[in-house]
C-alpha cells in the first residue's frame, strides 16, 4: 500500500513595489511619499555628488530631489511607490501624464544593476528554503510547496510566513504571497493582500474567492479578450465559468475557448519549472523626442550600435 500524494500547493511570490522599494533602501527618508522610478540612469557620479554634499545618501534633503512636476520628455515610469499609486500613477504610463495625476511625486532615475543584485539575493534566501523554484523575472517567482517542511501547514501559510520573514531579514525588502492547488490561482491569490500580504486559496474556495473576480484577473486575458468577453455579456471569472464549453469555443476558437474553460474552473496543470532557456533577450530605450529617420539617421544609429552592443554583453555574461 502506497501513500496517497500531497495535495499540490503552489506559491507566486510578488516582491512589492520592487524597484521602488529597492530605492527606499537607499533613500529611507523617502519612505511614505509618493516616488516613481523612471526618466533616466542613475549613474555613480550622481551618487557620489550627493554623498559629497550631503555626508550620505539618506541625508539628502526632500527638496534636493526632483519632482515630476518639472518632468519633460518622452519617458514612462518603471515603478511608483504605493502612495503614488493611489493617485493612478502605474509601470509603463507616461511620464508626462502621471505629472499630471501626481505633480507631487518624486522622481528618481533607474539602477537596474542595483535591482538585479538584490533581486538574486532574495532567491537565493528562497532557494535555501524551498528548492523548486521557477524564475518568472526580476521580482516574482513560483515555488512548489508541496513537499517541502511546513508547505503543507495552514495550505502553505507557514512556509510562506518564514520566507516572507527570512527575506526581510535578508534584504530589507517585503513580499506578498499567494498559495493555491496551481500557479493560475496562486498568481491571482498574490495580488489579495497587497503589500506583505499571504493570500490561501484551496479548492473549495474558488466560488467564494475567485469567482467574483473580473475576467482580466486570469493571467492570459488581455485587452481585446477582455473586450469581446464584456460585449459578450461575461464581467466576472463566475459568469466565465457558467459558460458552455460548446460556447466557449464557439466564440474563441478551439485552443483558447478550451483554455478560457478550464481556466474559469480553476484549472492548471503546469508544472512550476526550475531550468528554462529563454527565447529572445532585447533592449530598449525611449527617446526624449521624436526622431527622423532620416534628419537624425546618425544619432539613431549610434542608438542601435549601443543596443546591439548591450544586447551581445548580455548574451555573453549568460554564456549564449
């Protein structure tokens, strides 16, 4: 006689406001004030001419920063702190507009060698703890809780505890977890609880907890999804679920009708992944104005030498 399997408990861990909290690391006397990151490059001159002037960076006065009242440019913001979210200010929304919504803001540029640094360091903290563990970026991952001491305990509330915990401890930084039967869930279940927050969803929960969501809460339901369901009198993941799968594919096709179903009812089999080969690597920059191409066809190819040449760096640090 051979024991039954555990049930599948799989976390999406969702480091908060990450960039933006990675500043705050830096610049503690910015904490609970509306602060987005975007515009431009910090650069290590600029940090040292602060620290010159001021003794240290969380020395530097409030009104030594810029503010994104007096942005101008063509830039979109990386990341807001939550206070700046509260006035509508998002990742990828223009600069210029979320002056208007927020003039109050704090702007500071974008260290992505300092994110990425801290971005391992805190899935490392997760790897001694929980060794499968699938990469999805530089701020969230999924971990497969199901044998793993303590994942099983609460629904996996335990386990979550001790990594959001020991991460702290580790960086300084919070996380929001999210435990379910399967990463579509756990993905949506991250999001309840918002910042540091440990959201449990179990099988019988999906009625009471997940179906009175919007339909573009499932990760796979874009805009134009998103519209044609609304038109098609579907608002909420509930009233997705009640749909025929007939319908379903009636009106989207065989493969996403099949998955618009399964997903509604709470189905995932994926597996959570620890080793994967990425399909493309990019860079990309904005420009501060809009360029010809051909009045400023020699500054726009010295841009794409320059792009080309960080995207061969990249390739040559991962070993490609």
């Amino acid at each position: 006689m051979t024991d039954a399997p555990l049930p599948r408990r799989i976390a999406h861990l969702d480091m908060d406001a990450f960039f933006a909290s990675v500043e705050l690391l830096r610049y503690p006397q910015l904490q609970g004030l509306p602060v987005v990151i975007g515009g431009g490059r910090h650069t290590p001159e600029q940090e040292a001419a602060l620290t010159a002037r001021w003794g240290s960076l969380a020395q530097v006065p409030l009104e030594a920063f810029p503010r994104l009242a007096g942005y101008v440019g063509r830039g979109v913001i990386t990341t807001a702190t939550y206070p700046a979210r509260q006035f509508g200010v998002g990742s990828a929304m223009g600069m210029m507009k979320a002056a208007r919504l927020c003039p109050q803001a704090l702007l500071l540029p974008i260290d992505f060698a300092r994110y990425r640094a801290y971005s391992r360091q805190f899935k490392e903290v997760i790897l001694s703890m929980a060794p499968r563990m699938e990469d999805r970026g530089v701020d969230e991952v999924y971990i497969d809780f199901t044998e793993v001491p303590g994942g099983q305990e609460e629904g996996g509330h335990l386990l979550a505890g001790r990594i959001q915990q020991a991460i702290h401890a580790a960086t300084g930084l919070t996380c929001s977890v999210g435990v379910a039967p399967n990463k579509l869930l756990a993905k949506m279940a991250s999001e309840f609880n918002k910042p540091r927050g440990i959201s449990i969803v179990q099988p019988q929960d999906l009625e009471r907890l997940i179906w009175p969501l919007a339909c573009r809460k499932i990760n796979g339901i874009g805009p134009k999804a998103d519209a044609k369901l609304q038109a098609l009198g579907i608002h909420t993941i509930g009233d997705l679920a009640a749909c025929s799968l007939a319908f379903l594919l009636q009106h989207f096709g065989r493969s996403y009708g099949a998955w618009l179903h399964a997903a509604a009812q709470g189905q995932d089999e994926r597996p959570v992944v620890t080793e994967s080969e990425p399909v493309s690597m990019s860079r990309e920059t904005t420009f501060e104005r809009d360029l010809h191409a051909v009045q400023d066809k020699a500054e726009l190819g010295q841009i794409f030498t320059r792009l080309c040449e960080r995207v061969a760096e990249d390739l040559q640090r991962k070993g490609y």
